[in-house]
C-alpha cells in the first residue's frame, strides 16, 4: 500500500501522513505522524544541505494571497507535499538521510530530530523509529474516505512505511504540532528549539 496523507477535517490546516510499505529501505512497515508545512520546508533545507549537487523537490509555493476557499488552499498544498514527498522517497541520495527517516517514521519534533540525528538523544535513530512503532496504535483501522496524499509508483524498490498498528491514535491533538496552514507558508525558523506545551 502506497503512503497516503489527509488533512484533519474541512478547514483544518494540520496534515496527517500515514504510511505503510514493505520496503527494507524504512525500519518500520507503517505509521502515521503530523507535520506542519514548515516542518516540511525545514525537512526539504536540511535534505538540500545533505544532498550536494543532487536537486530536491520544490514544496507547493508560499503564497499569502490565496484566491478562493482555505479548504482550496489546503488541498493543492496538500497535492503540492504529495508530489514532493513522492519525488523524495523515489530518490537514493535523499532516501539516505537520517532526517528523512526521523520525520517520516517518528513524531520527534525537529529539534529532537537534529538532536537524534547528531548522537545527542537519549535514542539512537533505529531506536527512536522503533519506539514510535511499538507505540502508534490502530491507525490502519481509523476512516479512510478523506482525500489521501499518496505516493504513487512503484515504491518497492526504494521506499518503506512508517511506525506499526500499536500507539495513540494520529488524531489525537498535540499541543506543539500547529495547524497546517498560510501562516505557515511565511518563513519562521526551526532552526532554534521550540517550545512545547504539556498535555
């Protein structure tokens, strides 16, 4: 099965990404995790950074004057991020970073992430990808009529799902997730801690 994303609801502006694959490029088989669009904007600098000569995918653009509904806006960037992540996991230079994996396979925040990826978590990056696994629950059997962000293709050969059928329910809230919409399209920097509230 193909990864899929969904928005959370009409108007919503957080976006879920679910995946599942049997790929042995990814530790996990399936997950699903949230991530806002300067989450993606960050992931695609940091892949940028890593990559050398070796062109990254262009995010949905950063209009803040969108004509027409926030549900219009919200589905072609979702359509945008589809497209991107379609073209990133199809690619082996890219595919082989850590980030990559983290933000995909796991709900680390971003400076976990870098935390992670740089040996200064208390997990290593298999670890942190599996302890999210064995604590992502059900998923598979939550409704699947919204519109999906799928990567299509053939992703045998270079892609592998996320998380597995046990943890909290991806619809849950979380305080330090935003909502995934324009406000997000203006550059805010993710380089520097953020500050998370507690449930």
């Amino acid at each position: 099965m193909a990864p899929r994303c969904f928005p959370l609801g009409s108007g919503s502006r957080m976006l879920e990404n679910r995946e599942e694959t049997n790929s042995k490029a990814f530790t996990a088989k399936t997950s699903c995790v949230r991530r806002r669009y300067r989450e993606f904007v960050w992931l695609r600098r940091q892949l940028q950074r890593n990559a050398g000569l070796v062109p990254v995918p262009e995010l949905p653009g950063k209009s803040t004057f969108f004509v027409g509904s926030t549900d219009e806006f919200i589905e072609k960037r979702r359509q945008g991020l589809q497209q991107f992540l379609e073209k990133v996991v199809q690619n082996v230079v890219l595919l082989s970073d850590s980030r990559l994996h983290l933000f995909l396979q796991s709900q680390l925040s971003v400076p976990e992430i870098e935390a992670c990826v740089q040996g200064q978590g208390s997990l290593t990056v298999t670890e942190a990808i599996l302890h999210y696994a064995m604590s992502n629950c059900g998923w598979v059997q939550e409704e699947e009529s919204r519109p999906a962000l799928l990567l299509g293709g053939d992703l045998q050969g270079s892609y592998a799902g996320l998380g597995s059928p046990q943890g909290p329910s991806c619809l849950e809230t979380f305080p330090h997730w935003s909502d995934f919409g324009m406000e997000d399209s203006h550059s805010d920097s993710l380089d520097a801690p953020a500050e998370r509230e507690t449930q």
